[in-house]
C-alpha cells in the first residue's frame, strides 16, 4: 500500500492537466479528485490490480467524460483484463455492454465515428461471434463501419465481417439471406480494391484477404451457383443492362461458381470495363473472348490490355496475348508484330519465338509458288530457325522433315548454305538445310 500512495503522488505531481486535449473540472474540489482517480488508475494498471483500476474508471466516467479520450482506451483494456477473470455471467454481461458504451462515449465525446466504429465492431465481434443471439447486433455495427470507412476499414475487420455473414446465413437463412450474404461479399471485395488502388495495403496481404472471404462464401452450401447467376442476378441485368452494381455481382460470382464460361460473364465483365477499365480486367476478357473463338473481341480487350498496362511485365503479357490472338484470327503479319514488340521486353522469350515459329511452319499452303520445291520449303527453314531460338527441339525436330531433300536441292541447282528468300509475308533470307 505503501508504494501504491509513493506512486499516485508521484503521477499526481506530473499529471498532465494543463496539456492540450485534457478537459479538467474548474472546481478545485472536483479538480483534485479527478487528478486522484486518473493517478491511481494508471497505477493500478501498472501493478495489473484491474478491479482497483476499472473503480477509479467508472468514477471518471460518471464525473468527467469529457477529461480524454484515453480514459476510454485504457478502459476498453481493462475491461478485457476483467473479462479473463473467474466472473459471473451476469458480471461478464455487465462488462461486455460496459465495454461496448466505452466506444459510444468515444464518439460522444471526442468525434471520430469512422476509426471508433472500426474498433467497435471488431471488438463485439471477438465477443459474440459464437453467440447466435447478438449475431443481428454484430450485423449491424458491422454495416455501419463499413459504410463509414468504405477502404479506410480496417484490414483486421475483412474476415471476420464474411465469417459473420457464413454463421448467421448458416443459423438463420431468413434473417441472412443468400442475397444479402453476396452483398456483404461485394462489400469486402470493394473495400479490398479500394485499398489497393490507394495503395493502403500490401499487395500480398490483401490477396490473403481476398483468398479467406471468398474460401468462406464457397464453403457455404448451395448458396452460390450458376443457376442462382442466371436465375436471379441476370434478369436483373436484363431488366437494368447499365445496372453496375448487378453487373459487377454477376462477374465477380461467375469466378466464384466457376461460371467463367457463361456468355453472362463476359457480357457483365464488359459492362464493368466500361466503368471501370483495368489491365486486370481487359486482359481475363480477352482470354475469355480468344477462349470461344471470338478473335475480334479478342483483339479489342487485348489490345486495351495494353494501353492500360503500366509496368513492362503487364506490357509483354498483353503483347503476347495479342501475339495469340492475330494469329488464331489469321493476322500472321500483326501477329509476328507483336510477338517482336513482346522479345523487346523480354530478350530471348521462348514463347514469343514458338509463336513467330509457328505462323511459319503454317504458312507453307498460304506462300507455295508451286514452281520450286526448294524455295516453298524454305518457309520450314524460317521455321526451324524460330524454333531453334526457342529451344523447342520437338517442334525443330517435326520442322526439319519438312526441308528440302538433297535430291531436290541438286536437282534444282541449289548447294546447302545458299542463301534464299523466303518471300510471301515472311520476306526473310534462310541458309539453306537438307532434311537428309
């Protein structure tokens, strides 16, 4: 006891009551029973005598509210120190909803409802998220700190607001219907876009983030599938086709379900693009789009994929996609086009020489003069050379029996390592090579 009073004096003499942000009583009376309370709490904190320490609180809070904002926060401690404790459920009730005013009285006093909201929820949400009961309280706080914060929520709030959403859903379908669980999915991913476009997060982190929502919507049972897609989010889209918000459900849920594959997809991917157009975004449109043959949607989105793209690794994979898709649309020129726009980013890039390779090794009908087997075969050689720089020994292999035989290279008085064009749209010079 002794030490305790050595103590309160020495915090009494440097108590901080003519600091900015401290609201001390004019009273003199009442001024030094608040300097007592608010040294001897802190004391009692320092020797972890919470139950002393949460007394001196309640004194404050009863008499002076508005003294600082940190009596509120090293009450919300001290609460959870009591909450440990051997205590009666209708003392652990009592200290729960104490500690849940503390936040109010936060925000009463001294403002900042977005940040105290985001500390409420979160702290509701390690007390009731077992209880079945207070699960429409926990909806609640946490609609509202999402709503106040939109990305400024805080990252550690993602999880357990869709770990909330799978409990109620699962305990009380009518109140948490499977719409509103996809809402509140919607919700989060939003947030978790919202903090990388403002760079608010690290990029890992918040693909962590993103994986444990959606793992938690997909481990719920018949909730989200392509029937529920196309049965009660694509009339809405019909009905409202510039319907953002359904669109971005329907995209996002199509990835979820596996539903990639569905026209609705693309159709509410590009709707979102319009909106919102991302490297992302163009470049999974343009591959869904090469996917069903559509070559000239294709080459629209890959090609906005690389207007949008902002780093040379985003660069040479829209390149290469394009690459793909000239050639899969019979552009062999655009194709090898960007195939060298691609090898210009990355030196030496295997795929981007297997391509140029194997538009020549198609092109053999498209070039034949039909008046020299030595100079039709020659697109092979062009080939071969491509493939040889990609070291695809397969296909260097299946090219080489496809050159001119030495019988034909004599016969038509050609020596091997002569010089040749190769001419049609290739328009390259090859060193002649036998297949024998």
């Amino acid at each position: 006891m002794k030490n305790l009073l050595v103590l309160v004096t020495f915090l009494l003499s440097t108590v901080a009551f003519s600091q900015p942000g401290w609201n001390w009583p004019e009273d003199e009376e009442m001024l030094g029973d608040a300097k007592e309370k608010q040294a001897f709490y802190k004391v009692s904190i320092q020797l972890e005598k919470w139950m002393d320490a949460w007394n001196s609180l309640l004194w404050l809070y009863q008499n002076n509210p508005e003294l600082n904002k940190s009596i509120y926060l090293d009450g919300a401690n001290v609460v959870e120190k009591l909450l440990k404790a051997d205590i009666t459920q209708e003392r652990q009730t009592l200290l729960e909803d104490s500690l849940l005013w503390m936040y109010d009285q936060r925000i009463r006093y001294f403002e900042d409802e977005a940040g105290v909201m985001n500390r409420k929820a979160y702290a509701a949400f390690k007390l009731y998220y077992k209880r079945p009961a207070k699960f429409p309280l926990l909806a609640e706080l946490y609609e509202k700190a999402f709503e106040l914060n939109g990305a400024e929520i805080a990252t550690f709030n993602l999880t357990p607001y869709m770990t909330l959403a799978k409990y109620y859903h699962q305990g009380n379908p009518k109140a948490m219907p499977s719409e509103k669980v996809l809402d509140i999915h919607s919700t989060i991913s939003e947030a978790i876009d919202g903090k990388r476009s403002k760079g608010l997060e690290t990029e890992d982190r918040l693909k962590k983030e993103q994986d444990k929502v959606d793992a938690l919507l997909s481990s719920i049972d018949n909730l989200l599938s392509c029937d529920y897609i196309a049965n009660q989010l694509v009339p809405k889209l019909d009905a409202n086709p510039e319907d953002l918000n359904t669109a971005k459900k329907i995209f996002n849920y199509s990835l979820q379900a596996k539903c990639s594959d569905q026209p609705f997809f693309t159709r509410a991917g590009e709707i979102v693009f319009m909106s919102q157009p991302t490297f992302k975004l163009s470049n999974s449109l343009g591959t869904k789009f090469m996917a069903s043959d559509n070559g000239v949607k294709a080459i629209e989105y890959f090609s906005k994929s690389l207007e949008l793209a902002s780093s040379d690794e985003e660069k040479y994979d829209a390149n290469i996609s394009l690459a793909s898709a000239y050639s899969k649309d019979g552009n062999k020129q655009k194709s090898r086009q960007r195939a060298y726009a691609a090898l210009e980013l990355k030196k030496g890039d295997s795929r981007a020489y297997n391509i140029i390779g194997n538009l020549y090794f198609g092109s053999f009908e498209d070039c034949k003069g039909g008046e020299s087997k030595v100079l039709d075969r020659a697109v092979f050689i062009a080939a071969y050379e491509m493939y040889t720089k990609a070291g695809n020994e397969e296909q260097m292999a299946a090219t080489k029996a496809q050159f001119p035989s030495s019988e034909e290279i004599f016969n038509e008085d050609y020596n091997v390592g002569d010089e040749v064009m190769v001419n049609c749209w290739i328009n390259e010079k090859v060193a002649l090579k036998r297949r024998d």
